[in-house]
C-alpha cells in the first residue's frame, strides 16, 4: 500500500467528497461498500467527515447545508492548486464559472467551485495541513478522474489553460476519449458524452478501486443503490456506473495487475 501525505502536484485530482441530504445513510452505504471508517465531524462544519481506509483519508462525506437542500447530490472531484486565488482568477479568465468564491477552511486549505465552459463542476484545493487523499489506487480508494462533456475540445482548451494538460488521444471507433497528464504523468481523463448516452449533462465522474467489480454492483443494489451502467470489461479492469443511495452517480473499477496502466496512475499516481 502506498501512502502519501504531502501535497499533489497542481491540476492532480487531489480529493473528493459528497454532500448529501441524509449523511447517515451515505455512511453506513460506503462502510459496507468500501469498508471505510467514517463518522460524524462537527455540525458547525457540516458534519463533514474524512473517511478513512487503513487509518488513512481517502473521501470526504457531509450533510447537505442550508441553500444546498435542491442541489443533487454528487462527488466532488477537486483539482490541487498552489495558489487558490490564482487558479479562480485564470478559471474565470478562460471561461470558467465561478460557483462557490475562494474560501478558507480553517488550518486545513483553501477550496473553492467551479463550472468549465461546458458545464462540468469542479473544486479546487490549496492544500494546509489537509493535503487531500493519502490512498489512492487501492481498493475502496479513488483509482480514476474523468470529466465527460459534449464539447470536448473546449473543454481540453480550458484545462489545458487553467492547469496546463496535456493530452493523449486514446479515441476508437465510436467514441472519443483523451487521457491528461501533468507534468508527464497521466491524471485522469477526458470524453466525449455521446447520443447514445442520452440527455446527460456535463459532469465530472470519480472512479472508486474493488477487487470485485460485480460483488460490488451486488452490494450497491442489496443497500438502496442502483445500476446506471451493468458491469462491462475493459483493458483496464473490469468497470460498472452505479448510484448510492441518496442519488450520487460514481463508476467502480477492478484492480489490474500493472501498475503502470493509465488507470492505475490516475488518482494521483501511485
């Protein structure tokens, strides 16, 4: 298991979290999913909650604040920056929106929310004495990042930009897809919402690590979740769409034995 507690480079996934109507639900879910640690923070922080794996952070889970109550819930997927104002700044300046203004947390970072041009929503995080998940690429840990969007030039133009991606084309027959890197190492990725997936919005979508892809569908349903995507075979592990139980969608991806495959390398890199 490789554990990391210092800061991720900039325009790195570094974190994600969810914020939902009914926390108590949401963790006794991931407890039985993932076998995460997890309890109550403070209710004037909104209950929020690091959850843990092996006495590590891999995910954060809080109550749903007031003016958050219409809001669907979702996982956050929350790019590292050196400078949060700075990254609000050049988000704005490339034709970012700008949802939730850099804010403090405490001793812990800086954080703020965005949307991409194409509608995609994202936070950032200046790492404090929180520098964002310590496991990745482990099962029940984050293992990939991927933003999908209808507009994917634009929105490889934005973050190319914002947090200087580079990209690699890794599209085929009937689809488009890119893999970004940061500083020469792959981070996560980039494609292209479809026809045929139907009316979905842009969004960013967090890939979470299992040793068994369909065990874990299994258990999702048996505790109030719900299938988006049946589990299907990949180069890359086997993967499924699935919702918990309050609504959010995430995508559940097996382990493979290298780990120099993209998506072994993308939640940070290992």
């Amino acid at each position: 298991m490789s554990v990391r507690r210092e800061a991720w480079p900039a325009g790195t996934p570094a974190w994600c979290d969810l914020s939902v109507p009914d926390r108590v639900t949401a963790q006794h879910f991931y407890r039985t999913l993932f076998g995460w640690s997890v309890a109550d923070g403070p209710a004037e922080m909104g209950y929020y909650a690091n959850a843990e794996l092996h006495g590590e952070t891999v995910a954060g889970i809080a109550q749903a604040m007031d003016g958050q109550e219409g809001m669907p819930p979702a996982w956050m997927t929350y790019l590292a920056t050196e400078d949060a104002e700075v990254t609000a700044a050049a988000v704005t300046a490339a034709g970012g929106t700008l949802l939730v203004p850099v804010m403090a947390v405490m001793d812990l970072g800086s954080m703020g929310v965005f949307a991409d041009p194409t509608g995609a929503v994202f936070g950032i995080w200046q790492s404090g004495t929180h520098t964002g998940a310590n496991i990745t690429n482990e099962p029940g840990a984050v293992v990939w990042n991927e933003v999908m969007t209808p507009d994917v030039e634009t929105a490889k133009a934005f973050y190319a930009t914002v947090f200087g991606y580079t990209y690699t084309d890794m599209s085929g027959d009937g689809f488009v897809y890119a893999t970004f890197e940061v500083d020469g190492v792959t981070r996560g990725g980039i494609g292209a919402i479809g026809p045929e997936m139907g009316p979905l919005a842009p969004h960013w979508l967090t890939y979470f690590a299992t040793d068994d892809t369909d065990a874990s569908v299994t258990l999702t349903t048996e505790h109030g979740g719900s299938v988006v995507r049946e589990p299907w075979d990949s180069p890359y592990g086997r993967m499924a769409v699935v919702t918990g139980p309050t609504g959010e969608t995430f995508a559940l991806m097996g382990t493979t034995a290298d780990p120099a495959d993209p998506a072994r390398s993308a939640a940070g890199g290992a």
